[in-house]
C-alpha cells in the first residue's frame, strides 16, 4: 500500500480513512447519501471513483457555524434554528469541495461533482454517524471535521468506494 496522503471513503462501511505519508491511518464515522452510491445530478447521491479536494472553506470559522452558498450565513447552529428552517440542508463548521478526475464518472456534464456541489462538511451533532443520511455529500462530527480539514490540502486525492 502507497503511503502517499490521500484520503478512502468507503460507501458500505461508512468510514472515511486519512492516510498520511506513513503515519498511522486515521478512520472516522461519516454519513454518505441516504439514496445511496450515484454520479448523476440531482440525484442525491454520493459519487464514487476518484477525487481531488478542489477547496477547503471555512478555516478559523466557529464550530457550528452555518454555510449557505459556501459562505458563513451569520448563523451558529442551534435546534430552535432548525426549527426555523426545517427543510435546510445543514452544511456546518467547515467545507471540503471535492472534484471528480474521471472524465465522465465524476467530471464533466451532468455527473460533474465538483458542478454537484459535493463536499466532505460538518453537521449537527444529533446527526447519526455511521449510516447514509446526507443528500449526497459526505458529513462528519463538527469535531471530526475540523481535525480534518487542519490535515488535509487543496490537490490530496479522494476515492470513493462502496
């Protein structure tokens, strides 16, 4: 196994793994898409194959805060905001904008995951961990994430697998 930094996603055991240049593999719970594995837009689910990280967003932001656009709505999560915006989908804390290298997999038309706004974020802490849920991206703890995003750079490869 290459000991180059990359990040593995695996669909079926919700799992994400950083690997880090040797170091010891750093594994976390996630949530992938409740509708399961799929490239296509609009189609709620999470893209398999490989990725790069395009961007990250949000460095030095609160945890809990709320992106909406990609921007910090001014908002810190909280359940009575939830009760506000029932329908929101909560991205939180921080942004891991990901981007397909598989032309016509994951890049390019409509199965662009970069264009599907398809990130590795933050959620509120009453979202399970360990079962798809998300609308497509992949979600962590708001803790989880904020480890993460401090050890991974623009360019590391992605695969995600079922």
């Amino acid at each position: 196994m290459s000991t180059a930094a990359r990040i593995e996603i695996s669909i079926s055991n919700q799992r994400l793994t950083l690997f880090r240049d040797g170091a010891k593999p750093v594994v976390f719970a996630v949530s992938t898409a409740k509708n399961g594995p799929g490239e296509r837009m609009n189609s709620y689910c999470t893209p398999c194959g490989a990725h790069v990280i395009a961007e990250k967003i949000g460095a030095g932001a609160a945890s809990g805060t709320v992106f909406v656009g990609r921007k910090p709505s001014g908002e810190i999560f909280a359940p009575g905001l939830r009760a506000q915006h029932p329908d929101r989908d909560w991205i939180l804390t921080r942004i891991v904008w990901l981007s397909g290298t598989e032309p016509g997999r994951n890049q390019g038309g409509d199965v662009d995951s970069h264009d599907r706004y398809i990130y590795i974020h933050g959620s509120p802490d009453d979202v399970p961990m360990g079962k798809p849920g998300s609308a497509g991206c992949i979600r962590m703890t708001n803790d989880d994430v904020i480890w993460l995003f401090d050890h991974v750079d623009v360019g590391m490869p992605v695969l995600i697998q079922v």
